[in-house]
C-alpha cells in the first residue's frame, strides 16, 4: 500500500504569520525555561513511546495533546507492514526529544478506536493535536518521508497552539509521573492582584493585558489562563444583547458564529452543558474554517470551566467522537 495524505498543507492560517511566529517564540522560550528550571516534570526516553487503549485515550491521548503533539501508530500482530514501521516510528520519537509522543495502539484490542478514526486498513498513522485529529499518512513510508511529515507536525504544534512539548531527562526513571512544570521566577502575585481589582472594577481590558503579562512569562501559569479565559469570556458578551443572539443561534444552527455566540452566553449564565453540547453539535453540523473555530472556542471554555470538571471531561469525549 502506497503512502498517502502525508502533506500538512492546509492546517497553517497562511493569514496569521507574525501571531504564529509568537507563538512559536514563547513555547520554545517556555520549553527552554522548563530545561533551565532542571527539568522538573521531564520524562525518561522510554516515555516518548505509550501503549494506549480504549480505556486510557482520554487521558493519554485527548489530554496530553495539550502539552505535546500526539502521534498515533495503529498496528496489530499479524500485520507485516507494520513490523516494518512501528521501529522507525519509536526511534524518531526518540530522536525528537520530546517535541512529539508516540501511542501505539492494537487495533484487534481496541475496534472502537479504529472505527472512531475511520481506519480501513493498517498500518495508519495520525496525530492528534490540541484535541484536533490529524490524519498524517495510510501504509509504509520512507524515513524521510516521515521526518517531513513530524516536521510540519511539530511547526505547526507550535505555531498555531504555541506547544511546549515534553522535557527529557535521560536519567528519569521510566513510567514516573511528571512533578509537573517547574515553578518560574516571580514574583506574579502583584500582577495577579492587579487583575482581580481590574475585573472587581469592570475593567476587562485591564484584567486581561495583566494575565497576558504573567502569560509572557510563564505561559503555563494556570491561575492567569483560567482569569484570562474569564475575562475573555466576559468581554465578549458584554454590551450583546442576549434575545438577538439567541434568535440569530435557533435561524442558523449551522453557523458558527452564532452559535459559538450563544455558547458564550450559556455559560456566564451558568448553563454549561447546554454551551459544550450547543458547541459539539455545532462540530459535527460544519466542516473548514467554521468547524475549527467552534473546536478551539470549545477548548477555551473548556479553560474556563476547569479541565477537572467532570462536565468538561465528559464533553473532551463527546469532542473526540465528533472530531472522529
């Protein structure tokens, strides 16, 4: 079977250079500090290749695709083809230090992921980034038609969702669970402070420029990404007049603008169930440009409520399925 859909073309906004150029400038600038903080968090070599199952995509896969691109290797036993790509796959996600993580998965062991990923035949290689499903290619390729395809992969990783990848230590123990990113130089309680008065003061473009300028420095500060996805959130609606946006959301169910308008209102008015499922209907209803943008307002949300929500985790699954 011959290799095919191994361009990425078509996944960058050719229209948003400079911002994917910053991007790009802070996960490297945060990859470096979480190297020169010593490494707090980092994983051992044997943890850039997982087993994956059904059980476990949420966590492994859907979750860590926040952090690091995520490149699925769908394989089975009896499958000869894949004898042959499965090696040159774990050792490039070794050589990639980080900037990618390889889950295999056993397609005889796990038929409902196969069939989530419309998969007809093995061996099938796709990637999964920020919650976004990407296919990457279907059969053998060369190494160097694989070195280009997790190049572009990885660009684009960091420059339209600004990710960090993994930090590695070769003298990690395999299979520890990260500590988690190393706590940069403040101090930021001065700045955070700032941003609540401003919100407590209605000031919404204060607040935000002061937890756009913790995120400067540490962009995986959670405390400023959860004040700044609220702040966001409240910006937006202010000043819209809910009965307009409502009617516009039932005339056209298929927009999605009107839609990712209302979702924004179903939840400031706490209704947050009814704002992921408006969101996930709204994914599977569109497709281009419209679809991405009502997928990455769904992710915000998803920051405002909080990751840990069961309601959130309940929704990045319901995410997935449409996705797929």
């Amino acid at each position: 079977m011959q290799p095919r859909n191994m361009s990425m073309s078509g996944v960058v906004d050719l229209a948003a250079v400079k911002a994917a150029q910053e991007a790009k400038a802070k996960a490297e600038q945060a990859r470096a500090e979480a190297v020169r903080q010593g490494g707090a968090g980092a994983v051992s070599p044997a943890d850039l290749v997982i087993d994956v199952d059904e059980a476990g995509f949420e966590r492994d896969v859907l979750q860590r695709s926040a952090e690091v691109p995520v490149v699925i290797d769908f394989w089975a036993e009896w499958c000869q083809p894949c004898k042959q790509l499965s090696p040159v796959l774990e050792r490039l996600a070794v050589e990639y230090d980080g900037r990618i993580l390889l889950a295999k998965i056993d397609v005889d062991a796990n038929q409902m992921l196969m069939q989530q990923f419309g998969i007809q035949g093995i061996p099938a290689v796709f990637a999964v980034v920020a919650g976004q499903a990407l296919p990457l290619f279907q059969g053998t390729a060369s190494e160097e038609q694989i070195r280009g395809t997790l190049d572009q992969l990885v660009q684009v990783a960091e420059e339209r969702f600004g990710l960090t990848g993994l930090v590695v230590d070769p003298d990690a123990q395999p299979g520890a669970v990260p500590a988690g990113p190393a706590v940069p130089a403040g101090p930021y309680d001065a700045l955070l402070e700032a941003a609540v008065q401003a919100l407590d003061a209605g000031d919404l473009g204060g607040a935000i420029q002061a937890y756009r300028n913790v995120l400067s420095d540490d962009p995986a500060n959670s405390e400023a990404k959860l004040g700044l996805a609220q702040a966001e959130l409240l910006q937006r609606v202010q000043g819209s007049d809910p009965q307009q946006v409502r009617k516009e959301a039932a005339e056209k169910p298929a927009d999605a603008e009107a839609q990712i308008a209302a979702a924004d209102l179903d939840l400031v008015g706490g209704h947050v169930e009814d704002a992921f499922g408006r969101l996930i209907e709204t994914v599977q209803r569109t497709a281009g440009d419209g679809r991405d943008a009502v997928r990455r307002r769904l992710l915000e949300l998803f920051e405002v409520v909080g990751t840990d929500d069961p309601r959130v985790v309940g929704a990045r699954r319901a995410l997935a399925r449409a996705l797929f």
